[in-house]
C-alpha cells in the first residue's frame, strides 16, 4: 500500500477521481512546503518554485491502483512523481506528488479548484 496526495483532476468532484473511487482517503490538507501550481486545462506542480503550499487530498492506494495512476501521469516520462510531506488533520505524512514542469498560469493559491 502506498499513500498519494492529489491536487488536481483526481480529487474528489474531477474528472479522474473514479480512479480513487475504491480507495481509502485520509483527508484534505497541504503539503508540508512551498510549491508552485500552474496550469493548463490540468494542474502541473513545480517542485523548485516555492510560491504556496499546495491543496489536496491523501489517499491509499493498492499496487494496482498505483499503477494505474503512474500510467494515467505517464511517469516517469510525463509526471514524475516524488516523496513528499504532507500535513492532514495535524498530523505529517510521507506520500507520493505527482510533479512536472512548468506550463500555462500560475495559480498563486497552490488550490487547482479556485481556477473554476
């Protein structure tokens, strides 16, 4: 079992939840530091630009399901995805962030659902 934070189109009311639809989620929270969200049409997270702690949702997830989210993010080609710290109800976590370059406008709130 592996935990994953998601920040955009796989949180709960998007479009690829379905594939967490099965999984266990821990909460809502932000990642322990600062990254910068951009997007276009989809999120994408910048791991070296510290402009905002990030909004998400922490879930875990079985081998299978992991998988299937690696091929959904094209890691490690597209996305690649990283250990990161994650703060959920106070508590720290260690969990998987999908990360790539940047692309299209900055969302300065680090909250992919304040861009509709």
């Amino acid at each position: 079992m592996e935990k994953v934070f998601v920040y955009g189109t796989l949180k709960e009311g998007f479009s690829n939840h379905f594939i967490l639809r099965e999984t266990v989620k821990i909460g809502s929270g932000l990642t322990k530091k600062k990254y910068a969200m951009y997007s276009h049409g989809i999120p994408f997270l910048v791991e070296n630009e510290k402009v905002s702690k990030i909004t998400g949702e922490l879930y875990i997830v079985d081998k299978t399901t992991f998988e299937v989210l690696d091929m959904l993010e094209g890691h490690p080609n597209w996305y690649i995805r990283k250990l990161v710290s994650v703060n959920i109800k106070n508590e720290e976590h260690k969990a998987w962030v999908y990360f790539n370059k940047k692309q299209g406008q900055l969302i300065k709130s680090g909250n992919y659902a304040k861009t509709y």
